[in-house]
C-alpha cells in the first residue's frame, strides 16, 4: 500500500515538474554568426519575457525580465507571441575616423511582435542582434490605435549575472560620470554608471552598455531583491521617458569575449548605431593640440579676467608661436570671454561672442590663420543650456566668420532649467542638437560634461571625443588617478569611445610650479588624502604609452610648451598617430596591464604602448602583426633602470634597435610605468 502511495506521488510529481518545464518552455532563440553566442527567449504563464544569454555551454546571463512600467499601468506581462522573424545582415563600413580602416558588421536578427492577451492589447517589439562580439536588443513600440504619447517611470530590463563574478564599475551617477573604478564582486554591486566590465569564474569577459542613445534617458544599472537591472535617469517629476509611439529604445548592449582585449577590439556598440549622416564629410579632421589649459588646472593663472588671466592676446598669441615652434597643429583656448568670474551665479552668463576686454578675438584668429593653427574655441554653458541654445546659432557665425572650425563644450556647473540631470533625456536631445548643428556649420566637438558616449559618432562623427571619464585634470587638484587608473579605462570607459584623458604631462612633479615661485600650491595641493605629493602617478614613459593606449581623434598634450621644447622624447609626441588603420591588444588584464598595437592611418608605421599599475612587470610582446617582408626601425621609449612612479617617475631612455616580425620583444615596466614604440619601415 505504501510502495503505491509513493508511486503515486511520484508520477504527480513528474506530472507538475512536467508542467513547470512546459509553462517555461524555451519558445525562441537565435545564435550569432559563428554559433557560439546563443540568446534563448521564454514567456512564462503571465505572458513575462525573459531572455538568457549564453556562450557555448556558458551561462553568462541567467533568465533575466523585459518590460516596461509607464505612467498609467504596467507593460511588461501578458503578452504573446503575435509573429516572429529571423533575418542576416553583413556589411563592411569605413569610419570618417576611427581606430580601424573599415568596420565588419555582421549579425544575425530576431524580431519578436507582442501583444496583450487582453486589455488595451497593446503592441510591442523586441529586437534581438546576436553578433560573434556579442548582442545588442532594443524595445520598438509601433504606431497603434491603443498607444499614443505615454512616460515611461521604469524600464524593467534586468542583467541577471552570476554573483560570483568580477566586476569594474564606477557608482552611478546623474550628473557626472568622472569617479574611479572600483572592483568587486557582481554581488556587491550597489549602483553603476556603464560601461561596466565582468570577469565570469569561467574566465569569459563581458561588457554592459547602450547603443544609439538617442532621444531617451541615460541607463544607469541598479541591483536590490530584484537583482541587477536598468535604472534610467528621471525628469524632474520623476518620470523617466516622455514619448510616443512609434519610437525605439537604445540598444542595450552586452560585448562577449574571450579575453580582456577582446573588449577593446570589438565594434558592436558602433556597429549598432546609425550609418553616417552627413554627406560629405571630408571637412571633419583629426588634430594633435595643446592648450591654454593646464596652467589654470594648475592654479597659478585663472579662467576669468585679472591680474592672472591665462587667455590674454599676448599669452594667446605666444602660444600660437609655440604650437609652430612644436609642429602641433591646434590650440584650445579657455577663458577667453566674459562670465567667468560671475560663473555660476547668474542664468544669463557667458557671453558666448564676448571677449574680455584683454583678449582680442579677431587679431588672435587671424595670426593663428596666418601660423597655419586651428583654434578650439571654448563654450562653457555653466549647465545654461537655454542660454546657450538661446545665442547657438549667432554665436557659430561668429565662428565661422572667424575661420574657428573645432569647439570645446563644457557643461559644468548647477544645471538650468532646475532640477534637470545632466544625462537625463533633456540633455541626450540637446547633445543631438548641438551635433546636428556643428554638421551644418562644419564644426567638429570635444565635449566636456557630456552624456555618455554610445557609438554616435559613427553617425556624426564630428562629434571627435569627449570627457565622462576622472581625467588628467584630476592630478591637478585633487588625490589625482592612482596608477591602476589609466590601465582600468581602456577595458571600461575606453570601450564606449574616444576618451578625452590628455595625457602627455613632462613635469610629472609640477617643478615648473617650484620654479615660478608657486611653492603654496604644491603645498596645498599634498594636504589632499592619499596624495603623496603633487604629481601625476605615473612615469614619463608611460605618459607617452597612453598616446597610444588611450584612443581620442583630437588629442591634446596639455604640459607647459617650456616643458616640451628641446626635450627628446617630445619626439614620440610628433610622431605617434591620433587615428589608425588597425588595432590590436596584444595583452592585458583589467586594472593590471596593457599592451596595445595601432598601425599609423594612411601609413607603415605601427606604434606600441604598453602601461603597468602599481606593479613592476616584465612582458614579452610578439612583432607577428608587422609585415613580414620588411624590417623596421624601432625606437624605443622606455622606463629607466630605476623608474618609479613616485620616486623617480622622469627617468626614461631612448634606444633604436632593428626588428622583424619574427621578433619578440622584451618590455620592461616599473611600478606604474609605460613603454612606447614607434615601428617605422626601413627603405
């Protein structure tokens, strides 16, 4: 009797087990181009949608929710499955400028149409690009009868990842995206800003981050009881979006790779944005500069008119005179127009075509014509983005009357109108307005306090690069980037595009300041926690490594020009590229080390970085990606024998050896030190 009990129970419990598999059933998937990436695609009982990606037999994200709750009533569950449809695509693409030649696009696609079982019966799309790099999916909501403007309050996506998984991350943050990194466990996580990198226990290397923001809120990510998912950055009301159907949400992203550099290497977040928008683009050029910059970083001359202002016509005109002297082809000048000294304090300031009274405009830009020198004009909005718009257009005639053709746009300062965020949706709409406005008047961006960067400028790319990153300023006035810094961007910040840092500092402990009679700055400046003395942490060599490193198509060596001239390996600085035809890291690990090769655009040349943190280590690089019929000239770039980051961060060497792509390389890195090489083709 007992015996056909437990036969029973055991036959209903096969039953219920059956259904529970049945009721979550995998209903769709799709695979990437080389079959390994695979995205699985379930609706449960309550018509939820869930997706899991994987890798092989790797689960990377375990079953993680869709969906949306707006401002009237949630839409993200009884849905079903109205149609599907699979397509492939691949096409080959070449960047106005970029880190390689030409870009392979390659995915295969699977379009999802649901409706609510009941209700308003509302629609919706998912998308899902599974490529061999990784997947992007977006929402679409299509035009319909039952679904006109809505507000999203929340976007449900979640990113359901082993716990137990490395992860880099900087906090997440409304309004600034300038923090250090921070490693833990993906348990551990709180907040983030993306990109974010993982490290899986496999060894598999992940990335988390949008594609193609665009008319949208910024997608911070948030773990609680509910596990890690999207937090999208709020109006002032708390709404998140403000929208109408038809409209599509920015790809969420997630890069797939077997190594860190596999990170760097891939062009998914690129490759999910829009094709180039502008017809002739030939007007947009990249630009080595220095600037009227690091000395009010520094602190011993100021942004606003005065007794110290670092932007007068003599300074200016100076400069210009050093830019020939050093064969750099760019300025930026900052301070140049009134407001400043009123910063902050006033809605209806900077005058965007008002110079101050020590600075004459119209004579500076014409001696830097007559020089052969661009001029990058600052706009510093102080977060007036009304003002500014207000005075956009006058001010860019102004410009071009002048013959300036690259801007620097900063947004610091409390935002205006009030209580906006600055990468919330308001401001990813005027980004896009200021992009589609330089393409009208050929002016081509840096831009300071920006929304993050997410592939755009494969569509505008006169959008050149941008800050969102704790950059070289920070040495200035503040505890500065500790040495694992600069080999922590590449595989995180680097991984979203062109990185404003500006490395290229000499002085790496500021003597200059010491030698002006500035010795209350160094003062103040070693009262900072955990400052070891003013200095940037990390070696000269190491300084010129990051030219290679760090990717940015207009890319300023901010030091004194007194700092540069006559000096050796100012060389490195001449003679290194800003844009290229490939690149490959040829090692790596996330916060540890880094190796990077890029071939010279439109040339033989190859140039190599390589950086350390903290750590001495010794590498040994293989020349298998030079042409292996020729021999080439390499002029090496290197820590002293006793360099150290701190203790002794000038000393450097400069040796010239013969190498073939048989060779390997033996690199020597000190404690938060670099190597740099130029590889030029003999004959």
């Amino acid at each position: 009797m007992k015996k056909k009990w437990f036969q029973l129970l055991l036959s209903v419990a096969i039953i219920a087990l059956s259904m529970s598999c049945n009721s979550a059933k995998i209903d769709l998937e799709i695979t990437s181009p080389n079959n390994l990436n695979r995205v699985e695609i379930m609706l449960d009982d309550e018509g939820v949608v869930y997706y899991t990606l994987l890798k092989g037999d790797e689960q990377l994200v375990s079953p993680s929710k869709l969906g949306f709750v707006l401002k009237e009533d949630d839409f993200n569950s009884n849905f079903k499955v109205l149609n599907t449809s699979k397509t492939s695509f691949t096409e080959t693409w070449i960047p106005v400028v970029g880190e390689e030649k030409e870009v392979e696009n390659t995915y295969n696609q699977l379009k999802i149409e649901l409706q609510e079982k009941d209700g308003k019966q509302r629609l919706m799309n998912l998308v899902f690009r599974l490529y061999d790099d990784g997947v992007g999916f977006r929402y679409e909501v299509p035009e319909q009868a039952n679904l006109k403007a809505f507000e999203i309050m929340s976007e449900e996506t979640q990113f359901q990842l082993n716990p137990g998984a490395d992860i880099w991350w900087t906090k997440a943050d409304y309004d600034l995206y300038e923090h250090l990194y921070t490693k833990s466990k993906v348990s551990e996580l709180k907040t983030a800003n993306t990109p974010v990198s993982i490290k899986t226990e496999q060894g598999t290397y992940l990335a988390i981050h949008e594609a193609n923001l665009t008319d949208y809120s910024d997608m911070t990510l948030k773990q609680d009881a509910s596990g890690l998912h999207s937090e999208l950055v709020p109006w002032p009301d708390g709404v998140k979006v403000k929208t109408q159907a038809p409209m599509v949400t920015p790809w969420r992203t997630i890069q797939i790779a077997d190594n860190a550099g596999g990170l760097i290497e891939s062009n998914l977040v690129e490759n999910l944005n829009e094709p180039l928008a502008i017809e002739d683009p030939s007007w947009i050029q990249p630009m080595k500069y220095t600037g009227i910059w690091w000395t009010v970083h520094l602190g011993f001359e100021t942004f606003e008119a005065g007794p110290h202002h670092a932007a007068t016509t003599e300074k200016s005109l100076a400069m210009i005179d050093h830019c020939v002297e050093l064969g750099i082809k760019g300025l930026l000048i900052e301070g140049w127009n009134k407001g400043w000294e009123v910063r902050g304090r006033r809605m209806d300031i900077p005058d965007h075509m008002g110079p101050t009274d020590d600075y004459d405009i119209e004579k500076v830009a014409a001696y830097a014509k007559e020089k052969g020198i661009e001029l990058i004009m600052y706009h510093e909005t102080f977060g007036n983005i009304p003002h500014f718009l207000n005075q956009m257009d006058e001010a860019y005639e102004f410009m071009k009357k002048l013959g300036i053709r690259y801007i620097k746009l900063g947004a610091a300062g409390k935002m205006d109108p009030p209580g906006m965020h600055r990468h919330g949706q308001y401001m990813v709409e005027y980004h896009r307005k200021v992009l589609k406005k330089g393409a009208e008047y050929g002016f081509m961006y840096v831009i300071h306090e920006p929304i993050k960067q997410t592939g755009v400028c494969r569509t505008y790319p006169n959008l050149m690069t941008q800050e969102g990153v704790h950059g070289m300023e920070y040495e200035a006035w503040s505890s500065g980037n500790p040495p694992n810094h600069t080999v922590t961007i590449p595989f995180t910040r680097g991984l979203a595009g062109a990185t404003d840092f500006n490395p290229g500092i000499f002085d790496i402990k500021y003597e200059s300041l010491k030698t002006k009679g500035f010795n209350w700055r160094v003062k103040k400046m070693s009262q900072y926690p955990k400052n070891p003395g003013p200095c940037v942490k990390t070696t000269l060599a190491k300084q010129l490594a990051l030219k290679v490193i760090i990717y940015s198509p207009l890319e300023m060596s901010p030091d004194l020009p007194e700092n540069y001239l006559g000096h050796p390996a100012f060389q490195f600085i001449r003679d290194v590229g800003i844009v290229w035809d490939e690149s490959k890291v040829l090692n790596g690990e996330i916060g540890e080390f880094i190796t990077m090769a890029r071939k010279k655009k439109n040339s033989e040349e190859w140039y190599l970085g390589a950086a350390s943190n903290e750590e001495e280590r010794e590498l040994s690089v293989a020349l298998d990606f030079l042409d292996e019929n020729r021999t080439y000239e390499a002029v090496i770039y290197a820590d002293g024998a006793d360099a150290h980051w701190d203790k002794n961060p000038t000393a450097y060497q400069i040796n010239t050896k013969q190498v073939t792509s048989k060779d390997n390389l033996k690199i020597h890195l000190a404690a938060g030190g670099g190597q740099a090489i130029s590889l030029k083709p003999i004959n």
